[in-house]
C-alpha cells in the first residue's frame, strides 16, 4: 500500500517553512535507488512530488531534508551611490553617513515592522493562527493525504498510469493526539500529569473539574529554573494549535522576555496599557473591542509568576471580569488560569508579590483606612488562595552538574554549607582552575552585577578596550535633550544628564559607545510580538547617522580624548538571532533589525548643580522633566542580574559582593542557577558565606508550603496520571 497526495482546488496558504516542514515528513528511503532504476522519475518528480502545494516544486533540491533556519542565506544590497557594504570582504561598514536614500530605506523599514507587528498582534489577541496567518493547518494537511493500491513491482508504464499521482512515497501521517505530543516534546512524568490535566480539562473530562468553582481550573505549575515550565508550555501550546482550539488560549507574562520566550505577549501589552503609563486604559461595560479581544479566551497561561504583581492581577481579573459579563465574585471571570514559576526569583518592582502575606498584625499597626490600591492587591491575594491544582515540577533539565546541583538546592532554603562555599571559591578568578577572562570564551561571557551603575561602568570600559585592540577611535552617541521643548545650553547641566544611568531616564542611555560586533541589548519595547523586546540580545552591525553630526567636543572624562561624538544618529543595524521578523526588509539580511531613535521623559532633581546663590529656599528639591532621543540600546558586555532571570546561558562571570542591604534571596540564587555546569561559571572576587545563607522571606516559605500540600491532593486526585 502506497500513499500519495491529491491537488487541492484552491492551494492552501502555506510558508516556506511550512512546505519544508510537510516534506521532511516525507519517508525518502530508497528514493535514489528507484530514481536510479527508471528514468521516468528524474523529471517527474520534481514536478508531481507534492502537487497540493503549487509552488514547492523549485524548493526541491538536496536541502530537502535542511531545515530553513540551517540553509545559507545571502545579503542582497542595491547597487547606487549609498555603499553600504565593503565589496573587499562583504561585511557592513560599521560607521555610514546617511543619504537620501538610506533615510528612505529607514522609513520604509520602520513602517513595515509597524505592519507585521500589528498583524501579528491580531494573531495572538484573537487567536487566529490558521490559513490568514500562513500558519500550517495540520488538518487540512492530514486531509490531503489518500491511499491508493499499487502493484509492487511498477514500471514507467505503471507510473504513466497514474498521470499526475507519483507512486512510492510514504507520506507519515502526524495526527496529534496526547501521547504523541508527550513523545514528541518528552514531557517528564510531572510535565507529563500537567499536560493531561490541562488537556483533558479542555477536552471536557469531568474528572478535571475540581474544587468549588463550577469546574474551573486555576492551577498553579511552580519549578525553579531548568525543570522545564517553558518546554511544558511549547507543549500545551501545541495541542491547543493542532486541536484547533489555539483562539481560546493566551499566554501571557510580566516582562518582555519572558513572553518572547513563550511566544506570548506582555501583561501590560495584552491589556492595552503602557507599563510606565500615566493614563490606563478606560474600562467599561459594553466596550466592544475589549468584549470581541476575550469572547473565545477561555485559558489563561502566566508565565514568571513570581514578578507578576498583586496590583496587575487585580487590574487582569476586572478587565476579564468587565470583558466577560461575570459577576466580579467569580475569579478571573470564569476563565481557567495556570500560573507557572518560581517564588524564590526576582520579584516585581513597584509592586506587591503575589505570596504577599496579609495578617491581622499589619491591620493594627495602622488606624488608617486601606487605600484603593491596597484594596486591590488583597483582592487578588484572595484569588491566589482559590489556587485549586498544583503540579510541581522537579526533575531538572538544564543542570548536568549533579554535585553544583545539590548545592543550588540547598541555597534555595539559605542552608548552604561550608564545604559549597570552598566549591564556589574554586571558581573566583585568580584560582589554578579558572581560565583567564581574555581567554576564550570567557572573553566573551557576559558579567552579571547587581547595580545599573556598575554595568554602566563595566560595559564603557569594555567597549575603549575593545576599540582599542581593533585599532579604532572610539565613537559613542550622544542623546539630544531638551526641557520644555527648548535645547539645554549650560554644560555642566548637559554633562550631568548624559553621565547619569540609563536606569534614571527611561533606559535610554546619554553616551553609547559603540565597537564592530559589539554585543548589545535592547532596553525598549519596540515590538513584542516581533521578539524585538526590552532585554533581547543582539550584536551591533552598522550606525547610520546623519550628516554634520559628528564632534570631537570631549564631553565626557569617561571616555578617551580622542573619542568622536555622533550627536544625531539615524538608526543603528542589529543582528538579533531571536528575532520574529518573517517578512523581508529590503536589501537587509535575515535578523538584520533597523533599530530606530526613540524618545521618554524623564525627571531628574538638579538641585546638586544649582549656584548657591541661586538655589531654593529650605533646600527644597529641584525638578527637572526632560524629554530624550537616543538609541534604545546598551552595550552587553555586562549585564544585571534582573536582565539574566529565565535565559539559560553557556558561559558567565557573576559577582556575589552584595550589597549590604540586600536580603533577597534572588540576588543569590538567579545568577548562580544561569548555568548547567560549576564549570560553565566564574566569580569576579571573593565574596562572604553569608550570602549563601539568606533564607526566603516569611511569606515565600508559607505560599510554598501551601503549593506543596495542594501538590499532594492533586497527586491523589489525579494518581492514574503520576504513574
């Protein structure tokens, strides 16, 4: 019995990606042996190999089996006057003065990024991911897939017999089911009992339907780093895509990278919202576009729990709530939510963590009444406690290091001992067994610190050094300030401003230098749903500026004497290997990103700089707004330990000297748990015990022990799944 394929009437929508995807299910053995034996195959085949996608016959080739993302790629540039390329070795020139035509190019670029990111943002609010997004319909393809018989032993008559229906080929037939999502993305045994849980609750099994909720799931999926949330999520997201249901999932999650990393969008984005708005958005009954973004949504997927505030939980259950008609009683207006994370990360900023523990003691402390706010987050506390399902997950699948693997779990209770702090000195620089830092790789691992300033410092140092070794004059971008729309003239002024940290002006850094192959990150939302987030690597490519903008005017001690200034650049060209970006942009390479200016606001107190003569009365503060343009980037030599929390990375230099203030355990655990190996880290100094014996908080330890006893009444419920 032989499979083939029949012509569709209407071809169905699909990418190239999509194509090579069907063919490579396509079993091809023996293929050159029949080629071989009857002539009639060498042009056939090319031809009626897969006559229900019409234009698949040029991509046959012997990059069959290559996936796209392993298959060479060529930079097409356009041939005029505006060079942009070096014909002696083909890389960008990094450092070009712009032309009519690049600004066009840079118009033209930004406003199709615009178009794709709305495009995809419809896809992920309403869920469509079917033939208008050229995503695979899976259904349709198993459809195009008939049996027909054939005789063993065929000849070129045989073949001619059949016209247009080549013989053979053994098309595999990839209907999903449970067990062969769990085989294909091998779910351990706690992913496993997640999946079917979450599965078989979408299915209808009433066996899922616990608690007091009217069958409601709000499950909760905690694990430290590499025990495979994410992995569990790719999953899910599958079945929710191939049963053709993917309309009623969303994924969502508190910060940039880690939505990206899920494929999802940032709560503040979901949500319409600015994270750092002053004006959010008008909720009301009846508000048709809100109704229509959550009519189908029936799960909720939360990633990063632990930096998802108690004040954005609470505005997410009144916006559901409003969106979907329910009473504000039932939690999250009846739609099944799963929180996954681990408490024992960063926790959010300017805001209350959801273990927050709320006692009887703080309410006596205060004759004053709770505020609005204060209102809120207890009301989304109240919906963590219906938390009615939990599956832990603690298999780990990112550490290799068995005996690091232990020490990492006794520093998650702060009950390291003496012989894991004489581990990790082996491992601070100076020692026989680390490697020096010029040597690679570790001349390229990125440093983690705690404080902005200090990366600040690290990365500017690192970028005169690295210009240096590659014989060039360092050139740096300078933000453009003004106050009250008006330039600001007084230089000492002007050198505070572009001296200060980008963690005070909106991370829109004052001085940016800039070397050839410079890693970089991107400090500003430009599009999510494209991958181009806050905290995205990249390496920096090629600066585009704007004529006559260019001084050698020393503003800045930090940087060498001879350093040139760019004081109006255009955009800057950066290689991001986690880009989105599916469309082409002309004459730009795959994962070439144009990175455009950008401009905030932000207030600084001046009065440190003020004359005394001139300086307010009762030593008053002296608040200045000033609004900047610059690049929405930052050198990534050095990063904080903030940006590192859910990347796994391969090689990395940590500094555990902590500031004396810190008590959050974060601060210790994050860093070291980036790596799989004690070998894969290095310790810039030497650091105290100590810091290897802070404990969680109060609450983190009773909201942990709550989830593990909420752990074994969901393995009793669901024991034929913890098998």
């Amino acid at each position: 019995m032989l499979h083939f394929t029949r012509t569709f009437n209407t071809p169905p929508r699909l990418s190239q990606d999509n194509i090579y995807a069907a063919l490579r299910t396509i079993d091809l053995t023996g293929l050159a042996e029949n080629i071989n034996k009857s002539p009639a195959w060498s042009t056939p085949i090319k031809q009626q190999l897969s006559p229900s996608i019409p234009y698949a016959s040029p991509l046959l080739n012997k990059s069959l089996q290559t996936p796209t993302h392993d298959r060479p790629t060529s930079m097409h540039y356009q041939s005029s006057s505006d060079i942009s390329i070096d014909r002696t070795n083909r890389q960008l020139i990094p450092f070009l003065c712009a032309t009519p035509h690049l600004v066009q190019l840079n118009t033209k670029w930004q406003e199709q990024l615009k178009i794709e990111k709305e495009r995809v943002r419809r896809s992920l609010i309403t869920g469509n991911y079917d033939k208008d997004d050229d995503t695979l319909d899976l259904f349709a393809a198993r459809d195009a897939v008939v049996t027909v018989m054939n005789p063993n032993n065929y000849s070129a008559n045989n073949f001619e017999n059949y016209g247009s229906v080549l013989p053979v080929l053994k098309v595999i037939n990839n209907f999903p089911t449970q067990t062969s999502i769990i085989n294909e993305f091998t779910l351990n045994r706690e992913q496993r009992a997640a999946f079917m849980i979450i599965t078989s609750h979408l299915d209808g099994d009433t066996r899922c339907h616990i608690g007091d909720n009217n069958g409601q799931l709000i499950m909760c999926i905690p694990g430290c780093g590499g025990t495979g949330k994410s992995q569990l999520i790719r999953a899910l997201t599958k079945y929710f895509l191939v049963t053709k249901r993917m309309q009623m999932m969303r994924k969502l999650a508190p910060t940039g990278i880690a939505a990206a990393e899920i494929d999802g969008m940032t709560i503040h984005s979901f949500l319409g919202e600015q994270r750092n708005s002053r004006k959010p958005r008008t909720i009301k009954p009846g508000d048709s576009k809100l109704e229509k973004e959550w009519r189908p949504v029936e799960y909720l997927l939360i990633d990063e729990m632990s930096m998802v505030g108690l004040t954005l939980l609470a505005k997410l259950n009144r916006i559901i709530s409003t969106a979907k008609h329910v009473d504000p009683q039932v939690p999250f207006g009846g739609v099944n939510v799963i929180f996954f994370g681990d408490y024992l990360q960063y926790r959010p900023v300017f805001d209350a963590p959801l273990h927050t523990h709320f006692t009887l003691s703080s309410k006596s402390k205060s004759c004053k009444l709770p505020t609005e706010k204060e209102i809120q987050q207890r009301v989304a506390r109240s919906l963590i406690l219906q938390i009615n399902c939990v599956v832990k997950l603690t298999q780990q699948m990112r550490t290799e290091d068995s005996r690091y693997l232990q020490l990492l779990e006794r520093l998650r209770h702060g009950q390291c001992n003496y012989d894991d702090y004489e581990l990790l000195l082996t491992r601070v620089v100076g020692q026989p067994s680390v490697d020096s830092l010029c040597d690679t790789p570790w001349n390229k691992a990125p440093i983690l610190v705690f404080r902005n300033e200090v990366r600040t410092q690290l990365n500017n140092k690192a970028a005169i050094h690295n210009a240096a070794q590659l014989g060039r004059v360092s050139i740096v971008c300078v933000a453009q300030d003004t106050c009250n729309g008006k330039s600001i003239e007084d230089p000492i002024l002007i050198r505070k401003l572009l001296e200060l940290s980008d963690s005070k002006t909106e991370h829109l850094p004052g001085l940016l230098p800039f070397v050839p192959g410079m890693p970089v990150i991107l400090t500003q939302n430009i599009a999510i749903e494209l991958g181009l987030i806050n905290g995205i690597n990249g390496i920096f490519r090629q600066l585009v500026y704007q004529s006559d903008s260019v001084s050698a005017d020393v503003l800045s001690e930090i940087f060498p004497k001879n350093t040139q200034y760019i004081h109006r650049p255009l955009y800057a060209l950066i290689e991001i290997a986690k880009s989105k970006v599916d469309s082409n942009l002309e004459v730009l390479q795959p994962k070439l990103i144009p990175i455009p200016v950008m401009e905030q606001t932000f207030r600084v107190d001046i009065f440190d700089i003020i004359p005394k003569d001139k300086k307010p009365k009762s030593n008053r503060k002296a608040i200045l707004s000033i609004k900047r343009r610059a690049l929405p980037l930052v050198p990534a030599y050095c990063i904080t330990t903030h940006k590192s929390q859910g990347q796994t990375l391969n090689k990395v230099v940590i500094d555990l000297k902590l500031p004396n203030e810190t008590e959050d355990i974060a601060a210790v655990y994050v860093p070291l748990s980036r790596v799989k190996r004690l070998a894969d880290l290095i310790i810039l100094r030497q650091f105290d015990y100590k810091v290897l014996l802070i404990k969680p908080s109060k609450s983190q330890v009773t909201e942990m022990e709550r989830l593990d006893q909420l752990y074994l009444e969901t393995q009793k419920c669901f024991s034929h799944w913890f098998q």
